[in-house]
C-alpha cells in the first residue's frame, strides 16, 4: 500500500512538472534545499547526511531512498517546516539536540497544514514529531524511540500535537519517550493502530483534545499508563491497555472526561485498569477487565457513567470506590466472583451483585492493609458485609449480572 | 533414638488418623486441580486451604497424639534414656509423618496434573507451617497436665493465628492511619506465621494484589535476598522457639 503512494505521489511530482533531483551528499542536499521552488521534490539517497537545521518554508517533498541517515549530532532540530503541503518520506533521523529552553524535535511543523510524514525512523531524539497549529497533519507508519537511558525531564514526547485539527496518526511506534502521543488542544482526529511501548510516562496523554478516535492501539507497559484529561466526546474503541504495573500506573486515567464511549478496549494486567474521577455520561460497553489489581477505580465525584456487558475477571478488586453516594450505572456484566443462581435460565443472576467489597474500601483508606489480603479474617468480613451491607455502598450494585462471560474477543487477539 | 523414632512412628501409622489427613489433601488438591486449570488459581485456593486446615490439625492432632501416648511416655521414662532423646524423637516422630502426609498430599496430584514447579513455593511455606503447629502443640501439651484443656489452649493458638491476630493488625492500621504504617505491619505481620507464609507466598505468586506504596514497599523487602534470608529466618524462629519452651517444661516438670 505504502509503495503504491509513493508511486502516486511521486507520478504526481512528475505529472505537474515540478522539478525533481536527486542529492547524494550533505552540500547537494543543501544547495538544493536553497535552489528548490514550491511543489518540488529531493530524493536524497542512502547516505549518512549532517545538514544542520533544515528548515522548509515552501511545500515541497523529501523522499528518503534506501533510509538516508540526517544527523542531528544532538546539537540542533534537524527539519524545521513553516510551510502548508510538506511531505516527508523515508528518512532516518537521529541525535537532535537536548535543550531545556526550546523543544527540538526530529520533525517540528508550525502552521502546516496537510503535513505528511510517512514511514521515517527517529531515534534519539528529544521529541520526535512536534506539530502546532496545523490542520490535517498525516503521521502514518514511523517508528519513534529513544534507547539510551534518560530521565522524565530530560526528554520529550515521541508525537507532540498542540493546538491542531483532524490529524491522522496511525501505523506508528513509539517507545523510550516521555509521553508515546501527547495532544493538547486536537480537535477532530483519528489515532489508529498504534503501538505504544515502555514510555517513561504515559502511552497517551492529552487535554482537551475532543472529538478524536482512539482505535486499536496498544498501550503497553509505558511508565504511567494512559492519562486523558479535560475532554469531552472521545471514542475509545478496541485498544488493548496492558501491563501498566507501579505504584501510580493506570491503565487509563481519566479526569474530567465526559459525554465519551469507550467500548472493546482490553485493560490487561495494569495495576489499575481504569481510575476515573470528575467523569461523566461515558458509556463504557464491551470492555474487558482482566489480571488487574483495581479493575475500576470509580470515584464519587463520576455521574452518570454507563457500565455495560464488560467482563471482569481475575481482578484483585473488581470496583472500589471513595464515597456512598452512587450516580452511575452498572449493570449487565459478568463478574467472575458473582456466586448468585439463575432459575430461569435466561442468562441473567437472580440476584444483584455488589462489586465493591468491604476490604477494598478498608484498603481504600488505609494503604498498609493490603498485606491483610486472603487473610480468612478478612474473607469473613467480606463475606458478613456482602449479604448485610453497612459500610460498602449500598446501591452500587449490579442488579443484571450475567452468568457467564460475554464472548468478546478471542485469545488470539 | 532411632529405634524410638520407630516406635513413635509405627505408633503414629498405626492410629491411621495421618492417613485420613493425607487422603483429605489430595481429595482438596485433586478437586481444585480439576475446577480450574490454571495452576496459578489452585495454588492461592490451595493457600487458604493450606492456611487453615493444615495448622490445626497439625496442632490438634499433635496435642491429642503426646496425651495418647502418655504412658509409653512414662515408660520410657523409666528406661535410662535423656528426657530431651525423647522428647525429640517424639516431636521428629509427629511432624515428619505430618509434613510427609502434606508433601504427598499436595506433591502428587500436582505432579499428575503437571503443576509442580507452581506448588514448590506452597509445599515450602506447608512444611514450615506444619512444623512451626506441631510445635505449638507440644507447647499447648506442655501447659497443662489435662487433655481437654490442652486442647482447649491448642485450639486457643489456632484461632489466636489465624483469625483474631489479622484481626489485630486490621484494628491498629485502622486506628493509627494517619502514620506510616509499613515498619509497623512488616513487623506485625512477622509475629504470625501464617501471615508471613502467606505474605511470603503471595508474594511469589500473585503480586496484583499488592498495589500502591505499600505494596511496593514489601515487594523490594521480600523480593530481594535480605527479605528472603529474613522470612526464612523468622518462620525457622517460629519451628523453634515453641519446640524449645514445650522442650525446656518438659525437662524440668514433673510428669
């Protein structure tokens, strides 16, 4: 697929008479850069380039043959693009310059629009793609990391959006870098089938950043987890968030979100799956909750939450929560610790189930009796709780629960 | 002492009640191994089983076994043999067949459902707990010269572990939260043996459960060599020092 755009794009270079050449060395790749006109294309061949800052302030195409290396020799930005119409294909870029006072980064566009960055490697760089104010940004199938040990300050995020619209980022991996995509003020885009690994914060970070699609991206063992703040109208579909495992790691924070759906996702073995306050009118439906220590940490200050045909299981605790008074909506999903009965066989337990247990809200507020847990001390007192509820919220309940576990995704997935 | 050992021992088979608690485990272990066949889940089901029936009948049946075999206790005794020879071969004689009766028990329906290399951190934290409960019986037996209440204060340490003691240490985090807890509880919880078997195991096997600070915090102590040498260190305290007071009364009483 990737080829035959390249093709295309390239028969349209040629088709529309812009002039086209081919650079071999750091001084040709210069002079040409001075020499080019709007709408032309450099294809720079397989070599080991220092240009120095390259800045680009018309549109035009640098097509990358053979995975040419642009050192940065962490001194400087290597691209720099001020212009609408940019296209950047192919290119290995490594070693930017560290800097505490300006945000170098591999790839940093300001104001343009239609960017295309395709199919490049950047490595070791301090941020890696770094996009503001641009509409309809393309970022598809680069692979973003940093391998040398840094720390939290002293690196940036792997693919930065700040104040920009309807980007497309898919296909890309990122991983080594403080956040693996951070947005603040992104407003109608579309992430897809992103691999986020071992970041030193978060897989994804944004703030209000809404309207966007967050679809089959994996979030894996990042630093923190996923945090999304201040946002209203996300769509969250079949991501798969996993092995976020630390003492303040979360599968998914979320934190002021609202009128949002978050459906088909995997929280896999995180310490917390999801953690939500301040959040309201987001359907969570079809979401598996598997292996992790909270499933869901749902705080009081959420309203109006919808949790439907998710399947719990293997969770240390299913849902915990900081206060009595309950405005959401649970029901129909499968717990695994249900011990309920269903005489009419329709699939659905006779009796309600209450996800959050005694022991959870004791550990809730006091941290340090956790190594009390599967003690049969604390067994009897969740037991006793359960069928004369006192302390645990008493309506959090789910008055639906559902036999047996909803066939959601296979293994394989 | 070899050939009282044999005795005890013949004397231990013959009473017939090790086989029934060995037949139990691998009925429990068998029927937890076919439930559910991930050996990760059967062995924290094997965990509660292992942190409440295996210390009082241990302790039960070790209190029950030294009044049972009182006069053959009186007769050797008579012979010139030293108390502590005695008093040893019975205690190896008992918790030898006890811990042989849960390494089987729970050794062999793991081997047939291939699950052995998941239960050895079980079937280690099982013999600790084994031996430190049969040493708490010579101990409860040591106390008083009357078989029901012996009894009685063997089943008073039993709930006293088991139950109350974790129901000791929930009231005083709960009471002193506002402090850091966690030198506290780790020393706490290390004046229990079961909850030092169980934290140890928990640790090894099952570490969602620990989250936040605290688990954190145990998981570097116990995780490392210091934490290993220190949990064996106090379960081995928890064999010895009730075998060496039960050792020390019955030296000096009068039998």
């Amino acid at each position: 697929m990737k080829w035959v755009v390249t093709f295309c794009l390239l028969f349209l270079a040629v088709m529309t008479l812009h002039a086209k050449s081919t650079v071999q060395t750091t001084d040709a790749l210069l002079r040409e850069l001075k020499k080019a006109k709007a709408g032309d294309t450099i294809i720079i061949k397989s070599g080991h380039y220092k240009p120095g800052n390259i800045i680009i302030d018309k549109p035009m195409t640098l097509i990358g043959e053979g995975l040419p290396v642009l050192d940065g020799e962490n001194k400087i930005e290597i691209i720099t693009v001020l212009a609408k119409d940019v296209t950047i294909i192919g290119l290995k870029l490594i070693n930017t310059g560290v800097s505490s006072m300006n945000d170098f980064a591999a790839i940093k566009a300001n104001t343009a629009h239609r960017l295309k960055v395709r199919d490049n490697v950047l490595v070791n760089s301090f941020f890696g793609i770094h996009i503001s104010n641009t509409i309809g940004a393309e970022i598809i199938h680069n692979t973003i990391y940093h391998d040398q040990v840094a720390e939290e300050s002293s690196i940036g995020n792997g693919i930065h959006l700040w104040k920009s619209a309807q980007a497309k980022i898919e296909n890309n991996r990122v991983s080594g870098h403080r956040d693996g995509i951070y947005f603040e003020f992104v407003t109608s885009s579309a992430v897809k089938n992103n691999y986020i690994e071992k970041n030193l914060r978060y897989g994804l970070h944004f703030m209000f950043s809404h309207e966007n699609q967050y679809i089959e991206n994996k979030f894996i063992n990042n630093g923190a987890g996923v945090a999304v703040m201040y946002t209203h109208s996300i769509k969250m579909i079949k991501n798969i968030f996993s092995q976020n495992w630390g003492s303040s790691s979360y599968g998914m924070l979320l934190k002021d979100i609202s009128d949002s759906e978050v459906r088909e996702n995997q929280f896999l073995n995180n310490t917390v799956g999801i953690h939500m306050e301040g959040s309201s009118r987001i359907k969570f439906f079809k979401n598996i909750f598997q292996g992790n220590g909270y499933a869901l940490r749902l705080q009081a200050s959420c309203d109006n939450n919808d949790f439907k045909q998710n399947n719990f299981q293997q969770n240390t605790f299913d849902v915990t929560t900081n206060g009595v008074t309950v405005l959401n909506n649970i029901t129909g999903n499968y717990w695994d610790r249900y011990e309920g009965y269903d005489l009419n066989k329709d699939g659905v337990g006779d009796t309600g189930y209450r996800p959050v247990s005694l022991y959870s809200m004791i550990v809730e507020r006091v941290p340090a009796s956790i190594l009390l847990w599967r003690s049969f001390m604390v067994f009897l007192l969740d037991r006793a709780e359960k069928n004369f509820p006192a302390v645990i919220p008493e309506n959090l309940i789910d008055n639906k629960p559902s036999m047996k576990p909803y066939d959601l995704f296979k293994k394989s997935n | 002492m070899t050939q009282m050992l044999k005795y005890v021992l013949q004397d231990v088979i013959r009473a017939r009640f090790v086989l029934f608690y060995w037949l139990f485990i691998v009925a429990v272990t068998t029927l937890l191994f076919q439930l559910d066949s991930d050996p990760a889940k059967v062995v924290v089901s094997l965990l509660n089983v292992i942190l409440l029936v295996v210390p009082l009948v241990c302790i039960v049946f070790t209190t029950i076994h030294f009044f049972n075999s009182y006069e053959f206790i009186l007769l050797l005794m008579a012979q010139p043999i030293a108390r502590k020879t005695v008093f040893l071969s019975q205690y190896i004689g008992v918790a030898s067949s006890l811990a042989l009766a849960f390494l089987a028990g729970v050794g062999l329906p793991a081997i047939a459902f291939g699950g052995a290399a998941k239960v050895l951190s079980i079937l280690g934290i099982g013999l600790f707990i084994t031996f430190t409960f049969v040493s708490l019986g010579f101990l409860a037996a040591s106390l008083s010269r009357d078989k029901a209440k012996a009894i009685g204060i063997a089943l008073l340490f039993w709930i006293y572990f088991a139950l109350i003691y974790d129901g000791l240490i929930l009231w005083v985090v709960y009471a002193f939260n506002d402090y850091p807890l966690e030198i506290p509880t780790l020393i706490l919880t290390s004046l229990n043996p079961l909850d030092l078997g169980r934290i140890v195991m928990l640790l090894s096997i099952d570490v969602s459960a620990l989250m936040g600070y605290t688990g954190a915090f145990f998981k570097e102590f116990f995780g490392n060599l210091t934490g290993e040498i220190f949990s064996l260190a106090m379960l081995s305290v928890w064999v010895l020092w009730p075998l060496w007071v039960a050792l020390h009364r019955f030296k000096h009483n009068d039998l």
